[in-house]
C-alpha cells in the first residue's frame, strides 16, 4: 500500500471562505489508481507550519503533495519554506522563464518583476514545467520518499497532475492491480435504481466492488475489480452486460462520458442536427451541449425563452396559449420545442419550461415543476415532473433530464 | 489567538467520494467568532490514526473539534478511540437514552440494539444533547484546552455548533477582534492587478493582510484586520476606500457578490433590462444571469446563435457581413448586440463570438479570441482581446469579461 499525504496549503481554506475541492479530486485520483491516500492536511501560509507539515507527513507516507502557496505574490510563500525544508539553494530555470514570457505574451502582456520571480526554483528539484500558468511544479525525491509542490489553480492543477504527475508516480511505485469501469444512468433514482439492480448487485463475485455516485447530471454506478488475474477487464466486462437487462434504457454511457457529450456522439453518428429553447433551464442545456468541443457540428443553438414577450417574439408561441394554459404547460413546452425546430431548421429540438424556485410556485405549480418536451420532424412528445432540491440544483436536474428524454426519442426507447 | 484544530473522520472524504464541506463551515463561524483556525485535518476511520491526530492536534492547539464516525455502525469508532484517549470509562446516559428513544420514536421506529449503544458515552466527557439526531457530542476539558466530538451529518452539526457549542466556547476563551472585507474585481489579471496596487499593498497598517483569490469569475482581494480596537471595520473601509484609486473601475463588489449578481443590482436599481447574443459562450452569460433567483424582473432571455445561418436567422445579422468580416470580428458582434437588442425590445444587450477551442483558430484569429459588444438604445461598444488557457476556462473568462464590459457602459466607465 502505497500511502500519499495531500497538504493543501492558504489561509483562505482555513477561514472558511473557500471551501477545498482539490482535495477530493486529487484523492480521487490517486485511489483510482491504487494509491492510499493517509492524511489530508490543510494549513496556513506560514513558513513554520508549512515545516512541521511537511516533517510529519514525511513521517508517515511515501508520497507528499501539497497544493497552493506558488503564486507570484507576497502572501505566496511555499516555494521558499520547502527550500528551507530541503536545505536548497534557489537557480533560475530558463525554461521556466521561457514559459512563463510565452505564456504571458500569449496574453499580450510583459513579464513583470514579479512573474520573473516563478522562474526561481530550488536547486534540488526536478522542474515540470506548467504550460497552463505560471508557477512550476517542484518534484523533490528523498530517500525513496516524493515530494510534489502544485500550484492550487484548480484547472492547472488537475492538468498537471492527470497529464504529468499521475504517470510519474506510476512509473516509480508500483502498486495493487484496480480496474474501474463507470456505468452512466440518468432518469431514474438512485432509490429506486438500487431496488432494480439488487439482485444483479448481491450476485457479483466478490472481488468486484460497486459505488454509487449520485449527482444531478447522471447516477454513476462505479464497478471496480481487485486482483492479480489478467481477465479483471473482461469481468467487468460480463457484469456490465448482465446489468444492461435491469437498466438497459437508462444506461446512456460509459466513463465518464456525460449527456451532453453522449447526445453529441449519437446525432453525429446520424448526421443530424438539433436545437433547444429553454425558459426555467434559463441556458444550461445549451452551455452543457456548446461545452463539448465540435459540438457546432450538430448544435444549431438555442433560444433562451425567460420572458413570456421572448417566448411569444422568438419562438412563435401563440400568446393566448401562454394566457389560456400558463408558461409551465405541456402545450407551451411542445409550442416552444416545435418552434425552434422550425427557426432553425434542425432534425431534433428540446424545450424546457418550469418553476426553478425558490420563488414562483403555485399549489398547482409548486416549485419543481417542470415541462419537458422534445420533438422531431414527424413528432413532439411531452412530459413533467416536479422535484424540488434548490434552484440550482433543480436546474441541473431539468437540463439533463431534458437531455436523456431527447436521447429516448432520437433512440426511440 | 486561540487555536483550533478541526479533525474530520471518515474514508469517505480520503477516496475522494465527498467534499469535505463540514469543515470549511466550521471554519467560517469560529473565524468570525475570533477564533483562529490552525490546521484542518482529514483522516480515516481507524483508532491509531485518531489517537495519533489528537495527541498532535493537543500539541499545536487549545481546541480540538472531531467531526464524524459516531454513528451507530461497526466503522464508526470515534467514541470507543477518544475514551482511549481519555483513558476514560463508559456509562449509559439516562437522558441521551431518552432522546435516542423519543428521536425514533418520532420517525415512526423503535430503538434498537444498535441505537441503544448510542446513549454510551464516556464518564470523563460533558454530554451536551442532540435533539435533532441520535449522536450525542462528548465535550472534555483537559488542562484549560478542549475537546469536543461532533456527529458529521451536516444540518446536525451545524445546529449543534451555532446553538451549543459556540456559546460554550465563547464563554470559556477571550478571543481577539478580527474582521475580514473582501473586494471583488474583474478585468484585470491578478500579476497586474498586483503592480498596480503594489504601493497601496505596502502601506497597509500592520493589523491587516491583504490575500489574493483568483478564479475565471473574480480575483478577490480579502483585506483582514486583526486587533482589539473597535474601529478595525473603520479601518478596513478606509483602506478600501484609498483601494479605489488605484482600481476603482475594476472593483464590482464586495463580500462574494459575483457579476451575475451585481449586475442584476445595477439593472434593478435602474429600472432595466437586459439581453445577451451568445456565440463562443455558447449560452453560459444566460445560465450565469438566470441562476440568480428572481432574475426574471431584469434578464428577458438570450440568442445562441452557434451556428451562422442562426446568426442570420435570429438576430437578422447579414449574412453578406459574415462572409465578409468573418463570425468573430467587431462587425458581426455589434450586429449581434443590436439585433438581440431589438429583438427583445431590452435596455441593454451584451453579445460575444470567438473561438473558444482547442480546434477552430486560425493564424488571423487564434483560440482564445474573442469578439465582445454591448449596446444601450443609443450605442455600441465593442472590444477584443486572445486568451487561451482551456475550453471550459476560455469560455467562463469571456462570461465574465462580457458582464463587466457591460457593466461599463451601464456605468459609463
């Protein structure tokens, strides 16, 4: 058992105000990938604390990384604490300075006194270059032991460490054989889908291991399978394919592959195009379907509706349909999915219309409420639930239960 | 300065399953009861790793919060670890047992075993009761420092620490005055924004800290005070104030207000509405506004016009322009901004195209540029600028840049 200790380091989380994400999916990742994450450990930007945190994990784990405290301000002061840690004199890497001029011309601006000084890096370290930002990452070996030192910008930490860190810890511990294989479902519960799958789930063999990884975009039933066999992909493999005859329908990919990029996938595979109009949803759909790189092959794009005058002015919904039935009605919704399928000519078109809270609701249209419709050339099909968590929660819910009911019509399940 | 240590127990957190977001709540009220939060530490579910962390935690701290492993199953073993530590024995409490009992009992359920053992608490500790769940905390005092065990289910704990455990705390340590003010900026990166405040930043009295928290939304400025004055909120609005020679134009808020807040404020307070063309956004400005709740009085809806014949189509940009110019140039974007602006008959528009990546540049127009214009019924403005870090970054940066493009010309600065 290969054991990490992450030490995340900046006052900012030791007061409350943000609160430490990186943790989780930096602890995340190692343990998909065998290692045992020990402690975690958050601390101040103080030189001393950073000393005794240091001293201790290296008491107790193999592998230490810390986050934070790399930036090109004042309050910045990992770089010089772990120096004094390895008793190291300070160099000036060229190709961090490099980096760091490129990066900043990238951006049309002159590398000040300040962004020169990320340029300065320990001695003993081995430098791995950050092409995303400015701060390098510092890599101490001692005695059989790592020290990582990344910078805490959630985005170029997690690059750096899929992309750098990752492999090279890899390559130099060897650890326990995992295999992880993610079965993305949306649409039902997670409740109600560990009623359906128990008797598939207390029949699996007993080095396969499942998790439940609920969220509002899709439950993630994660299968994983310990042992020194060669056949544990193949295992899975098995078992993913029996599960299918419980939740084949709502089963819309694998690994992490979320809706909007299934929904990608499958209208590129037909050559088909869609749009979306959205009023509770108020843009998510259409930012979760334009976050898919490529996705202009098939998105059109989407006429954010809020307004009741939008509705009626863009998507050519009849204003006596709004006054006669309400925004949040099935035949408004499927006027709407309708009308955008027309303006901008495309094959497929989801609409959205609904009470996102906390404000709005009626007895007969409580907060949670939502129409749904999608529609195709030859069709429009209409549904509603109401669920009621918390606006922003409710407007993830809506976007992708959009999404899944789109996947059933262009499937036809 | 009373010092704390917070201990959060549980596998959970170390596989990276949950974000550890019970400590960062803590973290916040001690710290704006003057206590100051010294370490956060995370650890698993084992009995010498808890001894372990308390014994360190005693040395550093006068406070020791646990949260977590006291519930009624094998693998909570806080209890049975931290009457080790006390080397104490246990005993049933009469009154816990009662709660325990009428708890359930509520719930439509009768105690069990395994509940009954709930009630068991050490002899050394001060029991304070939980009327909203099984787990009682365990409160010890040792040599003038304390000890105080928390159940992890959130609402719990919470109502816990702001009903009993703060006044307990309060009362039993003098603490300093600490206050902390944070300034909200877009527009300028946080090297410049850390040249241009540089002499303001070394002026600053010695009781305040500046700290600096950046994101694709904001890079936060926090300005802390630290004292037994009564006029440090005084003091920090005096600083803040001089702050807004140096970068008052950029400053859009204070204390976690973000864009699509402030800029909802601004247009309420003006009687104003507004509307957004989206292309390289791909509907993030809209999800952005309308995730504000009541943003409906305001926000009346958004085009995203992804594809060109949309551009056409819905915003009535011609498609000669296009061809032309070119999607991303000044000329197609302040056509968007004005034809969103008729189109929803709104006081206000922002519109955005450029190339969000990582495919789609060109040697003219690279990733990462884009085209930004915001237009009021008697002008439009239009600006660009090339920054390309990732996609999703690209995209959130340009969000955001849009928002405060607009509040400029809202504010005519």
């Amino acid at each position: 058992m290969v054991k990490v200790e992450i030490i995340t380091i900046g006052d900012e989380i030791l007061i409350g105000q943000i609160v430490d994400t990186n943790s989780a999916w930096i602890a995340q990742q190692l343990n998909l990938n065998g290692f045992h994450v020990e402690q975690i450990t958050s601390i101040s930007d103080t030189k001393e604390h950073i000393l005794e945190a240091l001293k201790l994990a290296e008491s107790r784990v193999e592998i230490i990384i810390t986050t934070g405290g790399l930036g090109p301000t004042a309050d910045d002061i990992t770089k010089p604490a772990i120096a004094e840690y390895f008793n190291s004199k300070m160099r000036i890497d060229e190709g961090v300075l490099a980096d760091v001029t490129g990066y900043l011309k990238q951006k049309g601006r002159e590398i000040g006194e300040q962004n020169k000084l990320q340029a300065l890096v320990p001695e003993k370290c081995t430098v791995i270059r950050n092409h995303i930002g400015t701060a390098p990452v510092m890599w101490f070996d001692k005695n059989d032991k790592v020290f990582v030192s990344l910078p805490g910008v959630p985005f170029e930490m997690k690059e750096l460490i899929s992309s750098k860190i990752l492999p090279k810890l890899k390559a130099k511990f060897s650890t326990p054989h995992i295999i992880h294989k993610t079965v993305m479902t949306n649409g039902l519960p997670e409740s109600i889908l560990a009623d359906k799958i128990h008797d598939w789930e207390i029949a699996l063999p007993k080095n396969l291991k499942l998790a439940y990884l609920p969220s509002p975009e899709a439950v993630r039933l994660r299968v994983s399978a310990y042992g020194q066999e060669n056949n544990l992909e193949e295992l899975v493999d098995i078992e993913i394919k029996k599960l299918h005859q419980y939740i084949g329908k709502y089963i819309f990919a694998y690994d992490d592959v979320y809706l909007n990029e299934a929904i990608g996938l499958l209208l590129k595979e037909k050559a088909a195009s869609m749009a979306t109009a959205e009023s509770c949803t108020g843009g998510l759909i259409a930012q979760l379907l334009t976050s898919v790189s490529g996705s202009s092959e098939y998105y059109k794009g989407s006429i954010v509706a809020y307004a009741n005058e939008a509705k009626a002015n863009l998507l050519d919904v009849p204003m006596s349909l709004i006054d006669k039935h309400g925004a949040v009605s099935k035949q408004v919704v499927e006027a709407m999915a309708m009308g955008v399928l027309k303006k901008l000519n495309v094959d497929y078109a989801v609409a959205t219309s609904g009470v996102a809270g906390p404000n709005g609701g009626t007895p007969d249209k409580p907060v949670g409420t939502v129409w749904f419709a999608v529609a195709s050339k030859d069709k429009v099909v209409s549904r509603t639930y109401t669920i009621n968590i918390k606006r922003e929660v409710n407007m993830r819910l809506a976007a992708n239960s959009a999404l899944q009911f789109l996947r059933f019509l262009i499937l036809d399940l």
